[in-house]
C-alpha cells in the first residue's frame, strides 16, 4: 500500500487524562521539520493533548535526546521524533538513516515508551516536502497519531 492509499491521519480518542507529550526534532531541513511539527500538533490538540518541543542538532541525536528524557525529571505520556534526511553523494546517508532508525527502536523497546516516528528518509527535498505539507498525508501527523495509539495501547495495558 502507498501513501496514496492509505486514509488520511486523524486523532484518535485517548482514554484517560489528556496525553502529554515531548515532539523531538531535528530541524536540519527547517520547512520540512515545521510542517512535520504543525500537522503532530494539529492531531494532538485534536485528541486533547499536549506537547513540548525540543530541538536537537541532527537525526543522528534523536534517540539520544528521548533516552536522556528518560532519565529527567519531567514526565511525559509518550514522544515523537521528526527529522529528515535527504539522500546526498556519499554513504552518509545510509549510516545516519540505519543508526537513527535502529537507535530510535532500541529506545522504544528497551524503556516501553509510547513513541511516533516521522522521520523522513528522501531521496530530494521535493519528496521531503510532499510530505509535509499540510494538505495530505503528512508524516508528522502520522506519527502523532500512532504516538497516541501507543498511548492507549500502554494505558489499557496497564504498563503506565
């Protein structure tokens, strides 16, 4: 199934207190990274919540910053990490895009974490941005809303 196919995001219904949220972003490709943010924001306000943003300085630190949150003293409900890395003319590419991934997961699965990724992996920048606008499918709002499922996944589970 493509992207074309697939229904557009929507908020879903939270059970319990309204969701709070950290949004992680890495906003190399700062109009992308925006729009990622507004269309996460759109779906959170849509379901009740609420969100902290926190830039960090590339996709490589994303689960960097998630595991340090982990270990603050402020709580959240779930996270998000947006990012985007264009395909350039070395293996850079393939290195940031297989480490960030992998380490994003390994957060996610080693701490329990409700955790949406919209972290755009393009070969140009014209992709990037179809994917981020705000008319359409657009990444971040994906991302918030499987954050939220994650959310009432943990909640009717027990696990928070």
């Amino acid at each position: 199934m493509s992207t074309q196919d697939a229904e557009l995001p929507s908020a879903p219904r939270v059970e319990g207190p309204p969701p709070h949220l950290l949004i992680v972003r890495a906003p190399y490709y700062r109009d992308v990274v925006d729009g990622l943010t507004s269309g996460a924001q759109r779906i959170l306000q849509g379901a009740g919540g609420t969100a902290e943003v926190l830039d960090v300085a590339g996709a490589y630190e994303l689960p960097q910053v998630i595991r340090i949150a982990l270990r603050g003293s402020k709580r959240f409900d779930g996270f998000i990490a947006l990012g985007c890395i264009v395909r350039g003319e070395t293996d850079h590419y393939d290195f940031i895009c297989r480490a960030t991934m992998d380490g994003i997961m390994n957060v996610a699965i080693q701490f329990g974490i409700a955790l949406g990724t919209g972290l755009l992996t393009c070969d140009t920048v014209a992709q990037a941005e179809a994917r981020s606008g705000q008319d359409g499918h657009n990444k971040g709002a994906e991302a918030a809303a499987a954050a939220l499922l994650q959310i009432n996944a943990a909640r009717y589970l027990g696990a928070v």
